[in-house]
C-alpha cells in the first residue's frame, strides 16, 4: 500500500492492513531505521510514509536485470559414468 499510495498515514495502514497499533508502530520504525521506508510531513501536520528513495531505486534496478534462471547443475554436462564409479570408489 505504501507503494501504491505515497504518503500514505500509519491510520490508514492500519485500516488497511488490520494490523494492530503497536504492531504498525514497531514496522514502520523498523522500516524507517532500514532507509526501506521514509517518513513524509504532510499538510495539516500529519505524518505520510513513502517507499524511500534508495529502496525504489533497488527495486527498478532488480525489474530492469535479467532474472538468473539457471539451476545448480542442471546446465553442468553430464558426468561420465567412468568418472563417476572412479569417485564413489575413492570415497567409500
């Protein structure tokens, strides 16, 4: 919801998510302490929470890399099976 709605209040997260006072307070320092999220004075003298500047930018440069799809050992060659009867002879 921060994301979608910049400057959004603790208020109306808790609406939103129905996560109680104490609990909302405690993540949102948390986040705030991370630079995750930032706090935002909003007209009226309230306080708005936004996703932070560098937590934005963190997230745009993760969308715009190309997802890392291989696997471990699944693009490898298969080992020959001399190599491998060779090995499990060494171990055992």
């Amino acid at each position: 919801m921060i994301g979608e709605r910049p400057g959004v209040t603790a208020l109306e997260l808790a609406a939103a998510s129905q996560v109680t006072g104490a609990t909302l307070y405690t993540l949102l320092r948390r986040l705030t302490q991370e630079a995750t999220v930032e706090k935002r004075q909003l007209p009226g003298g309230q306080t708005g929470y936004a996703i932070a500047a560098s937590a934005a930018s963190a997230a745009e440069d993760a969308a715009t890399q190309p997802a890392d799809t291989t696997q471990p050992g699944v693009d490898a060659p298969p080992e020959p099976a001399s190599q491998a009867r060779q090995d499990g002879a060494a171990d055992g």
